[in-house]
C-alpha cells in the first residue's frame, strides 16, 4: 500500500530520509516534485555513499537521489513484464504510475512471486570466518547472567548466539569462531547439543582479556580478512558489501557505525563565562554514527595486540590509528541495529527481532 511514509521530495534533509528509510520495510523512498511526479529514488545506499564523503545529514537529497529510476505505467502493467523487470535488474520495488507520471502503487518482488517458485536476488555469500566474543560476563543483564552466561540469554525460542550465528548463516559465513570465559562449559554443553551446518571452534581464556585481547590467540589460525562481532548485538547490513568496502579502501579495520537520532526532550541552555545565556534551543535533535560492536579486520591488525594482556577494542582502534593505520568506517541505519546487551534494548530487540520474522 502506497503511503506517505514512502514518497519524499528532493528538498528534504537526508536526516529526515533516513528516519523514512528506517520506517519502511521497502529500504527505498521514491521521490517526487510538486505536482507529484516520479522524478527518482533514494536507498540507504545512496545516502551512505553521500555520509562517507563527510557531507552534512542537514543537506537535502537533491545531488545523491537517483534521478533515473526504473518503473511502469499502469496501462502498460502486466505481471510479466514486472516480473522481467525484477529479474533482469535485480531490484525489489517498482513504482506504478499513472498517465501524469504520478505514483498511484507499486509493486514488490515478494507481491509478484508470492508463490515462492523464484526468490528474491540472493546476497553474494561471505566466504570468511566469524568471530564472536562471548566470553563477557555480560554483567548489564543481572540478575539473568548471574545465572546463564549472556550468549545463552534466550530472545523468543533461542539464544542470542544462536539468532546471531543464523543472521551470518543467511549470508553464507560456515566458520566460527567463538571467544570463552565467563561459563564457558554451559555455552559449550549447549552447542554440544545444536544441529549445526557450520564449523565452530572454541577459543577459552585463562584470564579476561577484553573485547580484544582474546583475538591474539586467533593469530596463527585465522584468515587475512574475519568479520569480530560482540555477542549481544545484531548488524542488518550486506557483509559481502562491507567486505568489498573494506578491501576496496585498503583499511585494516572496519567498523560497522550506525546512525543514530537522538532527541533532548528539553530546551538546551547555552551560555557562557558568568553564566550569561546567549541561547536557549527548544528540544534540539542529534544526530551521530555510534560503533555497533561489529568489525571487518585484516590479519595485520593482530599484530598491534598485546599477548595476555587486557585490551578492548577500542584500544585496538586508537592504537592503529596512532600508527597510521586506516580504520574505517561503514554506515548502517538506526534500526538495522540491534543492541541487546542492557534490559532496555533487551526490550526493545523482542520487538524489533519479531518484525523481523
């Protein structure tokens, strides 16, 4: 069903595009002039491109919307045609418009083969190891981890490692590796018990070593290239995109940003030596990328961690970057972040992984 929440005009902020985008399960807006127009589209694709250049979320989408957009008019619409359209351009939404060039519908991949006899464009699968450090002890979640370990804290009908195993599984990832510690014989019993169609290794800890020291003892056995991820936090992105982004710009480490609005429910005073007020901003918004807890790493970056010491990741980061090291950053959409690691976004994670299903 055609709604608001789906069309957007050239002169809005990219800031409000993305909470749009963040809205709509499509992940496209199409965007329209003033008598209402199909004149392009705009993803969270474009509009990363667009941040990745250090240009202002308070711009508007005019320079980076896709203004040679694919579509059909209604008098011309016929399932099989749509359906071509779908497959020969690897695209899931198509705007229907009408004899004006107006947007009265559109259609989906999942509409036309709502059979299921043709799947949707598959992901490029990812073809290196997952590392997933889950030897924490997950101390936000009191009471539930005083007494399972965080990894085992079950989100509907299984634990959070396992939604996070299959969420990689979906993009064709087959290696694992898992960082223990805390309860470190519980998350190994219950795997010990799991159907799986993947490798998994267990790493153990004599000591706790942070969100990156325990990646030392992975030197010698890992890949040039592994995806790290905290085990209290899911990344909707494509891997295969991030990967390539990766390579493509030569860093030694990814990480995998997602940006967020925040707003201040009261008027913000800002005022200076003496306490004189020079302004007074009435429920100001931010907007900001935070780290996600997921990581793309080269090999290389193993080197610039210390053996059996504490060490977390940001330490990692800051420690790279001194060395003139490139650490990069890949952009991802406030909701295609799940943080399940505190009781709130506990809470909020039930929700969001449901509409997920």
């Amino acid at each position: 069903m055609l709604t608001e929440d789906l069309l957007t005009r050239k002169t809005e902020s990219i800031k409000n595009v993305l909470k749009k985008l963040d809205r709509t399960a499509e992940k496209v807006l199409l965007v329209i002039d003033e008598s209402e127009k199909l004149i392009g589209t705009i993803t969270d694709g474009d509009i990363r491109r667009y941040i990745l250049k250090g240009k202002s979320l308070d711009n508007d989408i005019s320079q980076i919307y896709n203004s040679k957009p694919l579509y059909i008019k209604r008098g011309e619409f016929s399932e099989d045609k749509v359906k071509d359209m779908l497959i020969n351009n690897k695209i899931e939404l198509i705007p229907i418009l009408d004899e004006d060039s107006k947007v009265v519908d559109f259609t989906t991949w999942s509409k036309v083969f709502s059979d299921g006899k043709i799947s949707a464009p598959r992901r490029s699968k990812i073809n290196i190891p997952v590392v997933i450090m889950a030897g924490g002890k997950g101390s936000r979640l009191d009471p539930y981890t005083v007494v399972l370990p965080k990894p085992l804290i079950p989100i509907g009908d299984k634990p959070i490692i396992e939604i996070i195993i299959d969420e990689f599984r979906k993009q064709g990832a087959s290696e694992y590796y898992l960082t223990l510690n805390h309860k470190a014989r519980m998350i190994e019993a219950y795997f010990s018990n799991v159907e799986k169609d993947y490798k998994l290794k267990f790493i153990k800890e004599e000591d706790f070593l942070g969100t990156a020291g325990s990646l030392k003892l992975l030197e010698k056995n890992i890949g040039d290239t592994f995806i790290v991820s905290n085990c209290d936090v899911i990344v909707k992105a494509n891997f295969r995109d991030v990967i390539n982004f990766h390579k493509k710009h030569k860093g030694i480490l990814t990480i995998l940003s997602s940006i967020q609005h925040h707003k201040i429910p009261y008027g913000v005073i800002e005022f200076k030596e003496g306490g004189k007020v020079i302004d007074i901003i009435e429920k100001p918004e931010y907007t900001f990328s935070i780290n996600t807890g997921v990581y793309v790493l080269s090999w290389q970056a193993l080197e610039f961690i210390p053996k059996k010491l504490y060490f977390e990741m940001t330490d990692l980061i800051k420690t790279l970057i001194k060395n003139n090291k490139k650490v990069i950053t890949y952009p991802v959409n406030e909701n295609d972040y799940i943080d399940i690691g505190e009781w709130e976004e506990y809470k909020k994670a039930l929700d969001k992984l449901e509409l997920l299903k």
